[in-house]
C-alpha cells in the first residue's frame, strides 16, 4: 500500500467513509492511513488529512463537497455580509444552518469554535427554497460557500424571534439595514411561508422609515388573518396585528 491515492482528499476537507469508497479508497486502506497518519479522525465517521485547525468554514464547505445541501443563513450570514456587528461577543459563536436533507452527526462532535444551530428550509415555499442563498469566497482556495444574502437572512432571523434570537436584536439589526433591495424583498415575501415573520418584518421596516420600504408592495403580499403573538404581554400593533414590546427594556433579552 501507498500513499498516492490520499491525495485525492483536499486539504482542509473532511470527509466520510462513503465518499473515500467512491475515490476507490476502502475500509483496510483507510485504516491503513489512520495508522500511517496519512489520515485522521476528527469524530467517527469523519476523516481528514492532518493540517492546521478546523474552523466551522471548513466543515461547512465539506457538507457542500458531500453533497448536503445547505446554506449559512440568519445572523450568521448577516455577519459575514457586514451586518451584524451589534451582536454581542461570546467564548463561541453560533452558526445557523439550514439544510435541505438531515446533517450527519459527526457535524455536531467535530471540535471547533462554534456551535451549529440547525433549521430546515420550511420558511419559504419548496419551489423558492434556495431563493436568495448565493456563494461567497472563504480561505486561502477561496472556497465558495453558500450564504443568505442580507434580505433572505434578515427573514430568517425574525422566525427565530423571540426564542432564540432577542426582539431588540432584530429591532437594531433591521435599524442598520438601509440598502436592502425591494425588488428581491418582493419575491421573498410572496415566497414566505410564515405569516408572522412577515408581519414583523414590515413593522420593523415601517418603524425605521427605510426609504426601500416605501416600494415593497405589501398588497401582494400574504399577510393572513387574525393576531400573531410576537412579543408575550406585549401591545398590539393595530395594522399588522402583531404584540410588540411595549418599551426598550421589554426588548433585551438573552439571545441564548
């Protein structure tokens, strides 16, 4: 046995026992290059060429090289466009994603320095639900990663409100949000699925008097019937029919 055919494996990638079989690399050969050091375990079932430390970038690249279909999305995303910079530090970040068929477990044991929070893609309708996810270079081999841009993010983070992402978080995040697109607002918000979402969005886009908000046409978008409770022993917003908080100290919750 040799070494030659490790080098199908990428640098930085991790990958499972299935797709090594598929490069004609076996279970005696993978265990030869465990014992060599060719190879090295980073959670059972998952393997990688030994190299500098995991980041979360490289794991997520490596679902996308396995052929998961998934997407960083939410604040997360917002922060690797720019926009969440009001997020407050923490010993580990959080990173959401959303996947279209179940992650592997190893995803969840790998050690690195952050937390994968998981979401299925059931916010938009099936035909739009890679609507707004486009690719953005990461690393040294400017690996492209899949990403929400800012709209789609934005949309996302609000169906985590108020669990686990806070009111006032959204409030100051939507605040900041001064270019978004009201073209593309339009597709998605027809193509969301979840009424309460798209309340609160439009009642944070009105309370901020984006000049954008003024050419989203809100008469297509479906807005349903009846009250959505957004914020418990909140007020009631007349026009969209949603509680909001009824001051600032209402909205500072812990975010996890």
């Amino acid at each position: 046995m040799n070494k030659v055919k490790i080098e199908q494996v990428p640098e930085g990638i991790v990958v499972d026992r299935a797709w090594l079989q598929k490069c004609d690399i076996r279970a005696p050969l993978v265990d030869y290059y465990l014992r060599k050091g060719y190879l090295e375990s980073v959670a059972h079932g998952a393997y990688r060429r030994p190299g500098s430390p995991l980041k979360w970038q490289h794991l997520v690249y490596s679902l996308q090289i396995l052929g998961v279909g998934v997407h960083v999305g939410g604040r997360s995303a917002l922060e690797l466009h720019g926009l969440g910079h009001y997020a407050p530090l923490a010993d580990k970040s959080y990173v959401h994603l959303y996947y279209k068929w179940k992650l592997p477990t190893w995803l969840f044991k790998v050690k690195v320095n952050a937390k994968f929070i998981k979401h299925t893609w059931k916010l938009f309708n099936k035909d739009q639900g890679d609507i707004g996810v486009k690719t953005v270079p990461f690393g040294s081999w400017d690996w492209q990663l899949n990403v929400s841009l800012p709209e789609r993010a934005i949309l996302e983070m609000l169906s985590m409100v108020p669990g686990k992402e806070s009111f006032h978080m959204a409030d100051v995040i939507m605040e900041g949000a001064v270019n978004l697109r009201p073209d593309f607002l339009n597709e998605l918000l027809k193509g969301c699925q979840n009424i309460k979402v798209k309340r609160l969005f439009l009642w944070l886009a009105e309370k901020h008097h984006h000049q954008w908000f003024n050419l989203v046409n809100i008469n297509d978008v479906n807005l349903g019937k009846g009250k959505r409770v957004v914020c418990k022993g909140g007020k009631l917003d007349p026009k969209y029919l949603i509680t909001v908080p009824k001051d600032d100290n209402e909205q500072k919750q812990p975010v996890f």
